[in-house]
C-alpha cells in the first residue's frame, strides 16, 4: 500500500518567517495530494490541495508544490503568524481502490 | 450548508466497557463516512469507511466495529474496550468515495484505564 512520510516532526519559527514541510510518497498512481490543518483539540480541517496535473498552487501566504518524477510534494507559508501554529498533516490519495493515506504530522509553533 | 456532529468531545472508561461514539452529518445526502484514530503525535489511521446504509468496510482488523443505521449517521462501538483502544477518534464525511476533501468532526478523545 501507500506509505507517506512527513519532514520534519517539529518546526519553529519566528512570526514573519516562512515554514516549509516536505512529504514523500510511494505509490507513483498517487494523484491527489491535499494539506490539513490541526489546531489543538480540533479536528483536521483541508487548507490546501493539489492534484498530479498541476506543480504548484497557491492560496494567499499558503502554497504547494509537486514534484512527480521525484513522488515528493511540500506545503510553504509565507509571512507565518501566530496564529499558523498548529499540527499539519499531509495526504496522498487518488489511486484506484485506496483511501487516503497521512502523514505523521508536523507541529509548527510560530513565535511573536 | 453542511456540518458534521461527534460526541461526547471526552470519554473515560474502564478496560472491558463498551463504547459507542456517534457521529451524525447534516446538509448534505448519501455521503461516505469515515472513522480515523489518532495516537498520541502520531497521524491519522483509517478504521471504516461506508459509501452507504449498511456498508461497512474495515480497513484495520481490531477491537472495534461500525454500522450506518441512517444515511447520515455513522457509529463506532465495541464491546469489551482495551487499554490500546486509547485514543482520539474522529468521524469525518466527502462527498468523493475515495475519500478525497474530507471534512472532519471535532473529535473524541477516549481514555480507557
């Protein structure tokens, strides 16, 4: 099946700054690759998206990128503020039969 | 528009009890329901998916099951609960039967002791 790791498990930054995660996957069917949110106590909430036809989409101070030939997709915001701290987790779906699968999560803290 | 509803939101119970979670999802129709389990920094692990009344699928063989009495109503239970059944469980629901744009509830963290 599907295996997807997620880099790095923590990240801090400071508020301005920019956060990239990076995520692998496996299965080179894989075509849809989406970006959640958690915020403490929440459920996950879908902040971003991409599928295998675009390389990179962008919603605001939220991009992501997509790299197929390398099967390794990453989530960027710019201009972090506090209130981006939170658990985020990538996904990599698409492919015949199979739901999506999640990466371990990464807890970004953004200092004032 | 649509909202999807999970509790209790916390749950403490004693090891060999047995557990019923519900989820109920409104606004929309004939959607696919999912339950995830979330371990402690870790990530989200399917555990049954339903694309309609009465069909379940299992994806992790374990202590638990689920049914869907209703279209919008999706249950998990079992019956004699393990310490390793400790978790947070979330319900979710799409539109998409493979479960692409989830929109998840709010959770329910379980403790057995």
């Amino acid at each position: 099946g599907e295996n997807v790791e997620q880099h790095p498990s923590t990240l801090s930054v400071q508020e301005g700054d920019s956060a990239v995660i990076k995520c692998t996957y496996s299965d080179s069917a894989s075509n849809y690759f989406p970006w959640y949110k958690q915020e403490l106590g929440k459920g996950p909430q879908l902040i971003i998206d991409i599928r295998s036809n675009v390389g990179e989409k962008k919603d605001q101070r939220i991009a992501v990128t997509l790299n197929k030939t390398a099967k390794h997709f990453s989530l960027h915001i710019t201009e972090t503020q506090p209130e981006d701290s939170a658990v985020y987790f990538c996904a990599s779906g698409g492919s015949s039969g199979s739901r999506l699968t999640f990466g371990e999560g990464t807890q970004l803290t953004v200092n004032p | 528009s649509q909202t999807i509803h999970q509790w209790p939101a916390t749950l403490v119970q004693p090891v060999g009890s047995p557990l019923s979670l519900e989820c109920t999802v409104e606004g929309t129709s004939n959607p696919n329901l999912y339950w995830y389990r979330q371990a402690a920094g870790r990530g989200l692990q399917l555990l049954f998916y339903s694309v309609g009344i009465g069909q379940i699928s299992s994806e992790v063989p374990q202590n638990l099951s689920a049914s869907r009495p209703q279209d919008r109503q999706f249950i998990l239970s079992s019956k004699k609960l393990l310490l390793s059944d400790s978790g947070f469980y979330l319900c979710a629901w799409s539109l998409d039967p493979k479960g692409e744009k989830l929109f998840f509830g709010s959770g329910t963290q379980l403790s057995v002791l």
